[in-house]
C-alpha cells in the first residue's frame, strides 16, 4: 500500500511520487483504490486515507510475503523502484534503478540535482528499459568531495560509475548540465551506443534571468526562492511541491554549495565545440521552445557540430521536458531508440 494505516492521509502528488507513478497511471491507481473502498478522498483536507478495510489489508502483509503493493495495485506490472549504492574513486555514491531488461538507459540531471529529477520518467522507461539514475558526485545524497568540479571530472566520474555497476552497454540521457557532461562522455567512452541531451549546457555566452533566479535559489535555498527558480524554468509557471522541497534539501547539505558553485564555474570556462565534434553514435536532441534557462537558439550548435543527430523541438515547453511533460518525453526517446538511425565512424 502507498498508504499507511495511521492516518495522516496524502496529496495525489504525494501518492504519484510514493508510487513512481506518471500522471496517467495514477489517475488509474487512485480510481481502482477509491472503487475498491481501500481509500477516501477528503474534500476538506484534500487528502487520501486509508480505510478500515485498507487498514486489514495492511495487516495481511507478512502473511502475503510483503507483496501487499502487487496485491492491491492495479499496475503491478511496474518494475519496483530500487535504491542503491557503490563506491566510485573510494566515494559512496546513490543511485536509483528500475527495470530489468538488457538494454540499459543511464540518466544524467542537471546542475543542483539528484536522481529524483527523473521521477516522473522513470517509471514510463523501465517498462522495456533498466533504468539507472545517479546522483553525481558532488550532488544528492552522494559524497560531496572537496575538488574541482569540472566538466572533464564530472565525465570521468561518469564512466568511472558506469564501469563500477559492470554495465558495458548503454544509452546516455543528460539535461542541462548533464546533458554537457554526457556529451563529453559519449566522445570516448566506448560503452554509449545511443545519447539523448536535453538543453544541454556549454553553448551559452551569456546567463539568463532563469540561471540567476536558480543560482540564487541555491545559495540560499527556501521553498520561496527555489519555487521562484523553478516557476521560471516553466512556461505554465507551476511546479510540482516535490521538486522544490526535495532541491531545498539537498542543497542544504554539507558542501553542496560548493559543488554547486565550482561546477557553476566550470561551465562558464568550458568549451563544447570539441566534444561535439568527436561524438559519432546516433544522438537525439531535446529542447523547449520555451526554455528561459539555455534558450533553444543554442541548438544550432549541437546540431551544426554532431553527425548523425535528430532535433526535436516542444512547443510550450521549458527548460524540464521531462518535469513538465514527461509522457511525450518518455515516449519521444523510446521512439528515438528503436528508430534505425544509420551509425557514421
């Protein structure tokens, strides 16, 4: 059960992140739980609770082998959510996994993240893909080390990481920052035979409001400034309640800050047009077109430099496709990945 037999009830967005649901699924969850009497929706508070008979089934669940989520789920057939962790360059480092399949997709976040900016999509890849999200080094719950957060150390890390997990074939998605660091990675490490980048970071000659808005946001983290950040990024000007709370957290940690900044930092000393240019396997580029954060005019320069490269383009969509929309994102890259997209060496 997502929810417990306490009482403190639960938002919809609460029960979509307890259950690494989209949005889709859980307007099925919810509607299979309420038909079945298991839940109730407060009007008043706006709140799920458990029900009496909800309640008894919870208590059925050693008896049933802790299945009790297969059990009462409609959608079992979503591949559990793991967290994991390994060490890379003597460093505990997070990651979340799901799926089971041999074909592999590793997802990078940006600047000031972690593993949870995947949430929403996760779910909607593990269906045929495994799914693996870290928190970079430097960022979420991993080890935040006391060093130069460079693009060239942020790749290195990548490929350190993907070897320490014994994967020896995958396909790399990176937003933002990520989608830079991936990038790097894609023009040497042997191991990626498929990239995605959304909004990547490194064509950028000058900040944008957006940026400043989250740097800031970062500095100081509080529900206010971070929501501001995020607002921003969005054309809609919403954001989920989860995705502030959850970035005021991790940049409250002990040197997150200075990850942040140093990395920061890096991207502005970068340069990408190299990285580009060594890049040969198939690649996807994903932009909004309304991204206020690394405007889409920088798309010319990854399409101008990378062979064999695809471009889409979202209407009414900001810096976070994946956040904002991430049925159409999820169902663009599987699309993507089973296109025959000729390999040029």
């Amino acid at each position: 059960m997502i929810l417990d037999s306490a009482g403190s009830g639960a938002t919809k967005t609460e029960i979509m992140y307890k259950a690494y649901l989209s949005h889709a699924q859980l307007k099925e969850y919810l509607s299979y739980m309420e038909q079945k009497e298991l839940i109730k929706y407060e009007e008043g508070t706006q709140l799920y609770r458990i029900t009496k008979q909800g309640s008894k089934l919870i208590q059925l669940r050693d008896e049933i082998d802790k299945g009790h989520d297969k059990v009462l789920s409609p959608i079992s057939h979503v591949p559990k959510l793991q967290t994991k962790f390994v060490e890379v360059w003597g460093h505990k480092i997070r990651y979340l996994e799901q799926g089971s399949s041999d074909k592999i997709i590793i997802l990078v976040h940006g600047l000031g993240g972690s593993a949870e900016r995947w949430f929403k999509v996760m779910p909607l890849l593990s269906y045929k893909y495994r799914v693996i999200a870290p928190d970079m080094i430097g960022f979420g719950h991993s080890d935040k080390d006391s060093a130069d957060y460079s693009i060239e150390f942020f790749a290195k890390f990548l490929s350190s990481f993907i070897d320490s997990i014994g994967i020896n074939k995958a396909v790399l998605i990176g937003t933002s920052l990520g989608g830079q660091i991936a990038a790097r990675c894609a023009g040497s490490d042997k191991a990626i035979e498929q990239l995605v980048l959304v909004a990547p970071s490194g064509a950028m000659k000058h900040s944008t409001p957006t940026l400043e808005a989250y740097i800031m946001a970062a500095l100081y983290p509080n529900q206010s400034n971070a929501r501001t950040a995020f607002e921003m990024m969005s054309p809609s000007g919403t954001i989920d309640e989860f995705t502030v709370t959850d970035f005021v957290k991790m940049m409250a940690a002990p040197n997150a800050k200075l990850a942040f900044l140093s990395s920061v930092l890096s991207v502005k000393n970068s340069q990408i047009h190299e990285d580009l240019h060594k890049i040969k396997i198939p690649t996807l580029l994903v932009w909004g077109k309304e991204d206020k954060m690394i405007p889409i005019e920088y798309a010319q320069e990854f399409l101008g430099s990378i062979r064999n490269c695809k471009f889409l383009e979202l209407k009414g969509v900001g810096h976070l496709p994946h956040l904002e929309h991430p049925e159409i994102f999820a169902k663009s890259v599987v699309e993507f990945l089973d296109s025959k997209l000729v390999v040029a060496r």
